[in-house]
C-alpha cells in the first residue's frame, strides 16, 4: 500500500481540517526512529509534537501499560476510584514548582488543562478576565483558541471567541519587544481596557512553542509573578510542551525564582498516551465544587501507568541532564553554520527545546518559505522536522531526549546539508 493511495483515502474520509505535516504513514517506531508503510525509515525530530520525550515505546512505559491492561483499562475515577490515580497525584505535587501545599487533578489534553486551570482561576478569585499573550498557544477548544495568540490556523472561521480574554505583546527582543514593553502593555490594558481587579489569572508559556520557542526572560517572569501579587490574580503557567525534562529541568518554570499558582500540563507526561494534569495550590485547587471538575476519560488508567513509568525513567536516565548535553550539540553544530547559511536569523532554546529562526538574506524579513524548504529537503533525506512561529519561518527541534548518539550524529548531518542545500538554491 503505497503512501499516494492512503492520502486519497485520508482526503475522501478525513476532514481537511486535519492538517498533515507530512504524508508519511507510520507503521512502526522505537525510540526516535519510524518506518512508514513502505519500509522506509525516518528519525523523528517532531515526537508527535514534544509527546515523546522519553522516545517512541520505551520498554518501562510499554510494560507499565501491559501490567494495567492485564488490570483493568478503565472505571472512571469520579465513580470507583484508583491507588495509582492518588500516587501519580501525589508525585506531582511534590515536582511541580512551589514551596506550598499542592493539589493535581487529571484530564486528557493540554487544552483540556488549560480550561480546567481557567476554571479553577475563576472559582478561586470570583473574577472572569483571563490575560494571555501574542504567539501563545493553548489549544484548540474555544477558550484554548481566546487565549491563543495567533489567528491563522487556529481561529479562522469559528466565529466569536469567549470573551473577558485579553493579550499583550509576548516579549521577544529579535522582533523588537523587549521585557519592559510588554511590561508596559500590561500597564497601558490595565488603564484602558480591563480593571485589574477583575482579572482571574495571567497565563503565559514560560517557552513558547507554536509561537516560536522563546524564552520569557527570568527578570519578566519575576515582575509578572509581583504583578499578580499585587492585584490578587493568579500566575499560571502553561507547561504542556515545555514540562517533562525538555528544558534541561523537570520544568520549565524551575529555571525562574518564582513560582506560579497553577501548571498545566500534557504531552510528554504520559510518553504517548494521552493524559493531562492541573497542579497548584491546595487552596486554589479546591476552590471548584464537588462536581465542577473532572472527566469520563480523565486520568485514565492506562495514561496513569504510562506516566509513572516516565517519571521513573527521567530520574533514572538522567533525561534533564542529558537534555542539557543534546541541546549543546545541537546549537554548537548550529552555530557552526551561520557563515555558510545565511538566512539564519537565531538559534535558541533552553536543554533540549531548540530552535532557528531564518530570516531572507536580502530583505532581513522572516522568511517561512526558507523554513519550509529546509523541512522538505531534510524529509526526503528522512528527517522529520516541524516548522513554527508567528511568521512560521522558525525550525522547532523536539527529537526524544532519548535518542542515541549515534542517530542524533546522523540527524545533525542530514540537517547541516539539508540547510546548505537550501541556502545554495537561493
């Protein structure tokens, strides 16, 4: 079965508002390498988008899931009730930033989270504005969509979004907003826009990731953490790509001196299966009624096994640190191509969540055809990468952080040419 004959099957029975980044059809994967329908291999620098970083069917969470099945798959917590439910929870709270008492609750999906984190925002504070920023991404639901902020793909066509859900500029100094002008903004939609005292919670990505994975700075982190303590909202941080060692620490926020009131995360938790989490204060946590939480599928059993497993494999592999290590490489071998390519504009990213951005090399503009170019020579070489950003001209790297030497060595190569290829068709 060849991969022409599955796309047609896909166009006349999927909705074409699935998009595809690539029309290749997995058959089967292990660790950061997959072999489609014909045979042909890849190594995955995508890992289903920052799901996979403890790599495809690592053997503790496969036999974690095997043991649950062989169990029971699934009760629905609100109804009878599970021992691994409670400890996962229990496990959370104790690694999610914050020197307080926590409490978790799980559900599905990031955007599932990121709803349920409004949720709770509101219930705790009596308030109803919710503050997000430009380049954001929260999810494709319809409060995920408010808060994102980026219109193409995400909220073209689907009408009116809720409202009391405001944005100011994400602070990124390569398109000239620095930390005090989003400071400013915040200030300037305080006098003319929505009363501070009527604003629930700020929620911020403290790395975007469809924005363009940049960094909040540490010196902005801190003053929006005080300006949320000096109004009474609430700080939360949006952790669903950025969690689960990727950043070189268990979380994104742990590189900041503060510490946010809610964390929602996903992906990665779970190494495939889909389970997402809210942590946060105990007093906010609770603040929803019996009821007012929960979900038929949330903390599903199966999920629950798996994120145990990868909790026990990113302290016993040492993922953060290696995070760290495969990210140096990453960038040094990077750095090393800015004289011959370039349209190269930035190379960043905290551990193992990197990035570059290319720029037209006669214009000086983001330059997403030049992204995608790249994209597309690395694939047919059999390197799946992902583009990003507001003007999708940034290539996003997010290979599981347990690739092997070996194969990451191969990577780099594929990608230092596929770049120099691009760069001399120019």
């Amino acid at each position: 079965m060849t991969a022409t004959s599955l796309t047609d099957r896909k166009n006349a029975a999927i909705s074409r508002g699935v998009g595809m980044t690539t029309q290749i059809y997995a058959d089967r994967a292990e660790n950061a390498e997959i072999w489609d329908k014909e045979g042909r291999r890849y190594i995955d620098f995508a890992a289903g988008i920052a799901v996979l970083n403890t790599g495809h069917r690592h053997p503790k969470v496969i036999a974690a899931v095997k043991d649950q099945l062989d169990r029971f798959t699934h009760t629905c917590h609100q109804v009878v009730p599970y021992e691994s439910y409670v400890h996962l929870a229990e496990r959370l709270n104790a690694l999610v930033p914050g020197a307080f008492e926590k409490k978790t609750i799980f559900v599905t999906t990031g955007a599932e989270a990121v709803e349920n984190a409004v949720k709770i925002a509101r219930a705790a504070t009596g308030r109803s504005a919710v503050i997000a920023f430009g380049g954001g991404f929260h999810g494709r639901t319809f409060m995920g969509m408010a808060l994102t902020g980026k219109v193409v793909p995400y909220k073209v066509g689907f009408g009116a979004m809720p409202g009391d859900v405001f944005h100011v500029p994400f602070p990124v100094e390569l398109h000239g907003v620095t930390a005090d002008q989003s400071l400013a903004a915040l200030k300037k939609l305080f006098a003319a826009d929505v009363d501070p005292q009527r604003v629930a919670a700020i929620v911020i990505e403290p790395v975007q990731g469809e924005g363009g994975f940049y960094s909040a700075p540490a010196a902005f982190m801190k003053a929006l953490r005080e300006l949320c303590d000096q109004h009474g909202m609430l700080l939360i941080a949006d952790e669903v790509q950025t969690g689960f060692a990727r950043t070189g620490r268990m979380f994104a926020m742990d590189h900041h001196e503060v510490a946010p009131d809610l964390t929602t995360m996903a992906k990665s938790l779970a190494g495939g299966f889909p389970l997402a989490a809210v942590t946060g204060r105990a007093e906010i946590m609770d603040a929803p009624g019996p009821g007012g939480l929960g979900g038929t599928y949330g903390g599903n059993p199966l999920g629950i096994a798996a994120a145990h497993a990868v909790l026990d494999v990113i302290a016993e592999e040492d993922l953060c640190d290696r995070a760290n290590l495969l990210g140096g490489r990453l960038k040094q071998r990077l750095e090393a191509l800015r004289d011959s390519v370039p349209e190269i504009a930035d190379i960043r990213g905290p551990g193992f969540m990197n990035a570059v951005e290319f720029n037209d090399r006669t214009t000086g503009l983001p330059s997403a055809e030049f992204a995608n170019r790249v994209r597309l020579i690395a694939l047919d070489k059999g390197l799946i990468l992902l583009t990003c950003g507001v003007h999708g001209n940034v290539i996003r790297f997010l290979a599981p952080i347990t690739i092997q030497d070996e194969v990451l060595g191969e990577a780099l190569d594929i990608l230092e040419a596929s770049m120099l290829e691009a760069s001399a068709a120019k």
